[in-house]
C-alpha cells in the first residue's frame, strides 16, 4: 500500500533502476481496454494497460490492470482509490479484460 509520497519514491526508484540497466528512464501508459460496473454513485472500472518506453515500441514491456473505484456526490466523479497488478507467467490478464 502506497500514499502520495510511497508511489512517488516508488516510481522515482524503478525509473532510476531502468536507466541503471541502460534502459529509457520514460514511461507511457495506454489503456487498451476498460470494463465499467456502476451502481448508484459508485462505480468499479477495470482498465488493461500496456506500459512503453516509448509510444513508437512496438511490444509494450508491461501489461496490467488498475483497478479504480470512483466515488460521484452529486457533481462529479472522485477516485476513491487506484489499485493494481501486472502481468507475468503465473498472472495472465484474462480474455474479458484483454481485447487485443
């Protein structure tokens, strides 16, 4: 679990950590796909993300979902809270949340 502070030193360290590995310290995120579920002033979305170096990579070098819960009080959405997981071998995006 991260505040504010937690995923900026988080996000600082893997930037620094992929330039030590000779790699682009930059980072593009794209949603590739999104499922929404509402009910009443809440709502759950699941977006599929594919994360890039740069927006000319052809293979992304992650893949995820975020999992937002959005909260409306009457005159707008609010994020109530950002979680997530990537991808890897034992953690495989299911199909419904992937339209490749």
């Amino acid at each position: 679990m991260l505040d504010l502070d937690g995923f900026q030193d988080f996000f600082t360290k893997a930037t620094e950590a992929a330039k030590q590995r000779g790699q682009s310290g930059a980072f593009f995120e794209n949603e590739v796909a999104r499922t929404l579920d509402c009910f009443g002033n809440v709502c759950q979305a699941f977006s599929t993300y594919a994360s890039r170096r740069a927006p000319s990579d052809p293979q992304p070098f992650a893949r995820g979902i975020n999992s937002i819960q959005l909260v409306n009080n009457g005159q707008r959405w609010w994020i109530a809270s950002v979680t997530w997981d990537t991808e890897r071998t034992d953690n495989s995006i299911p199909a419904r949340y992937d339209k490749k």
